[in-house]
C-alpha cells in the first residue's frame, strides 16, 4: 500500500472513532439538557398543584390541553417513609386526549397537609422520541463524516503530494539504480531538512556500494586470471610425471586424481571468469541467433557424450525462434541448461526440450525432489552430490537471462524438473504455418 493511502485509511479509522464518541456525547448532553429543562418545568407545576392543593383551593384540570398532567393519590406514612420525597422517571403514558401512548418525563413527589395524611403527586409531560432523536444524530452524523472525511482527503492528498516530491523523486532515482553502471546525480532542493540528510545517506551508500562493487569484480577477475598460469603449470606437471616409466599403479592412480580435481579448479576459475564479465557485460556484440539450429547442435553432443546413461531424449519444436543474443553466451546459456538436465538425472532416465512461441522449456527426471526456487540460482548450490556439477551452471544462466532480460521459471511437475525460458517478444514463425 503506498504512502498516501495509508496515511488517509489511517486518517479514516480515527476521524470515525472519533466522530462515533463525539455522536455518542453529543446524544447523552441533549438529552440531560431536555431532561433538566423538562424537570424545572415539572418541578414549578408540581410546586404550583401542591400550593392549591394545601390551601384548599380549587386544583386545575388532569388534562387541560396543555402538555402538562397529573394526579394525586393517597399513600399511607410507611410508604412515604421508605420512598424518596421526589423522584423522576422515564416511561410510556397514554394520552387520553390523543388516545394513544407516547413518551414521557415522569416527576413524583410525597407531601403532607394539614391533617398529616400523606399524598403522592404524579406530574407528567410528554418528551421527545428518544429513538427519533438517535436516528436523527446518527444520520446527520454520518453526513457530515462523509463531508468532512472527503474534504480532508481531498486536502491532505493534495498537501502530501506536494510535501512528497523528494520522496517519490529519491524512489525512482533508486529504481533506476544499478551497480553496473554510473551512479546518477541524485537532486532534492525541498528546503526540508530530513529530506535533505535522506538524499545525503542515500548517495553515501549509493557510491560506497558501487565502489565495493567494482572492487570485488576486479579482485575476481584478477584472481581468475592469476590462477590460471599456476593451475595449468601444475596440470602440465602432472602429465610429465605420469609419463614416468617407473610410477607405480598406486601413484599413477592418485596422479591421475590429483589432475582431475585441478581440472574442475581450472573448469570453476573459467565459470567465475566468466560470471564477471557478463556481470560487468563485457560481451556488447550481438547477432541474430537461431536458436533450434543451436539446440540441435547441443544435444547432438551432449546425446553423444552422456550415451552411456541410455537416456531417453525428446525435443519437440512447435515454432522457430530467433534473438538477438552474444553468440558465445547463447552456447553457454543453452548447454547448461542441457548439461544441468543430464548430469542430474539417472540412466535410462528422460530428457525433454519443448519448443513454443515465446518459450524453450527443458525438462528431465531425476532422484531427488523439487528444488528451492530462493536458492536453485545462488553461487554453488547443490542439492545433490554430484560431482560433475561446480554449483555455478544456474548461478551462469541466470546472470545472462537478466543480461537479456530474459524471464526463467522453475517447476517440478510429474516428478520432474523443469526449467522455462521465455524469450523477450520478438517474431517467430510456428510451425502450423503462422507469423506470431
């Protein structure tokens, strides 16, 4: 969720709490108001029928046509004793008049004449709908909520949008971001200072990553080069001193190891090598590369190579693709993506390429379970101990896929792994006959 719309869903949430406890203060005071008005007015007339009452005279009508009534009764001095002397209460009350029951404000009071004979009087008046009243806040409530809340909105999207210019400007400049390239100028003359430090921290680190970035190229790029001469002056060694008559089968055996692991030391310096230069995309020259003329090629030696497996191989071609590819690094994207399919299956097993519009898909059978998709492109990776693997194949493919922006998925389907390749939208022709 972006910024700005959290910061309005933020603003909703408390604006709407607090407008619910306003609404809900704001009903309790106008009805204490009404109440302590109501109860004034039933207060002096019940004072006014006492008076009349006590001095004999004649009382006014219980139903007058006013709003106003009454009634006395007659209580005994043990209920006047353990009742209050005045009391008010809420209820329901016909009206006689309008022959119907309404709402009404209740005041009781006891008093005592002449004779000490006790009395209860009973005014009543006829109050508001309480129910009404509550629709009513609530509904101009909920009006003035949606009002206000749009309006606040409304300026707050318009305030922040403009407060936010350097964030959203610092955003883009790190989108555009890359270690490969030349760390663009980053300008933010907000006049605020936060922002100002933020812009400041962001090209620290902007120049400080993209110095180590460079370093570490360099160091494994000279490191591959300097291990090279050492690691082929001891390959060299090693053959000679195999050709000596007099080594026994024992030697000859732990010679023959001993150049093994330096050839795998010499394969890896060459991956690495080769990870840095397409890294620092040092390979600008590209050509139309057919890529089923290419994959005919590849699986021609490596069906070859691996025949000893007996494995079942199947490609099917469903359209003809062509890109725009260095032709060197298109050998090398394809055949690891080939080799991966052989070293790590089991004999008699399966391989399959299908080729689509769009997509090359290579799949094949193996022992082990599906992959970790976080980690299958991760430098030195291995789920299985296969030594013919150096860890890097996938690590390789996936720095010439992002090269070329060209999107790999992985999935395990039917208990195989399968790898898919789609090429970036450019014209193929498939094999029903139509131009897509």
């Amino acid at each position: 969720m972006k910024l700005l719309h959290r910061i309005n869903l933020n603003i909703s949430i408390a604006l709407l709490i607090l407008f619910a406890c306003w609404g809900t203060i704001f009903y309790y005071l106008i009805i204490d108001e009404i109440n302590d008005e109501t109860d004034d007015s039933l207060e002096h007339y019940s004072e006014y029928i006492i008076t009349q009452a006590l001095a004999g005279e004649k009382l006014p009508e219980k139903e007058s046509g006013t709003n106003n009534s009454y009634y006395i009764t007659e209580i005994t001095a043990e209920y006047a004793k353990n009742n209050p002397s005045v009391r008010y209460l809420d209820d329901n009350i016909y009206i006689q008049s309008r022959m119907e029951k309404e709402p009404a404000r209740i005041y009781k009071t006891i008093f005592r004449n002449s004779e000490n004979r006790y009395f209860e009087l009973t005014v009543m008046i006829p109050s508001i709908e309480k129910e009404d009243l509550k629709k009513t806040i609530l509904f101009w409530i909920v009006i003035l909520y949606v009002i206000l809340l749009l309006v606040i909105i409304l300026i707050n999207s318009t305030v922040l949008r403009y407060s936010l210019r350097p964030l959203y400007t610092m955003v883009n400049w790190l989108d555009k971001l890359t270690l490969k390239k030349e760390t663009p100028p980053l300008h933010i003359n907000s006049g605020i200072f936060e922002f100002g430090k933020l812009s400041e921290a962001l090209l620290r680190s902007a120049y400080r990553n993209a110095k180590m970035y460079e370093q570490q190229s360099r160091f494994i790029g000279h490191a591959s080069h300097e291990l090279q001469t050492p690691v082929a002056i001891a390959l060299n060694r090693l053959e000679i001193l195999a050709d000596e008559p007099d080594l026994t089968e024992s030697q000859l055996s732990q010679i023959i190891k001993t150049k093994d692991s330096l050839a795998n030391i010499a394969k890896l310096n060459k991956t690495l090598l080769l990870l840095t230069k397409i890294e620092n995309n040092r390979f600008p020259e590209n050509k139309e590369i057919d890529l089923n003329r290419l994959l005919k090629s590849l699986t021609d030696d490596f069906n070859e190579a691996y025949a000893h497996l007996e494995i079942n191989f199947i490609m099917e071609e469903h359209a003809d693709l062509k890109m725009m590819m260095n032709e060197m690094l298109a050998s090398v994207l394809f055949s690891n993506l080939i080799k991966n399919a052989y070293i790590h299956n089991y004999p008699k097993g399966r391989v399959t390429i299908s080729v689509m519009p769009g997509s090359i898909t290579f799949g094949n059978t193996s022992e082990h379970g599906a992959l970790n998709p976080e980690y299958i492109y991760q430098h030195f990776y291995k789920k299985s101990k296969n030594e013919a693997s150096s860890g890097l194949g996938l690590s390789l493919v996936k720095s010439i896929c992002r090269l070329y922006k060209i999107k790999i998925v992985y999935t395990f389907e039917n208990e195989m792994h399968h790898f898919s390749i789609q090429i970036p939208d450019v014209p193929v022709v498939r094999h029903d006959g139509f131009t897509s």
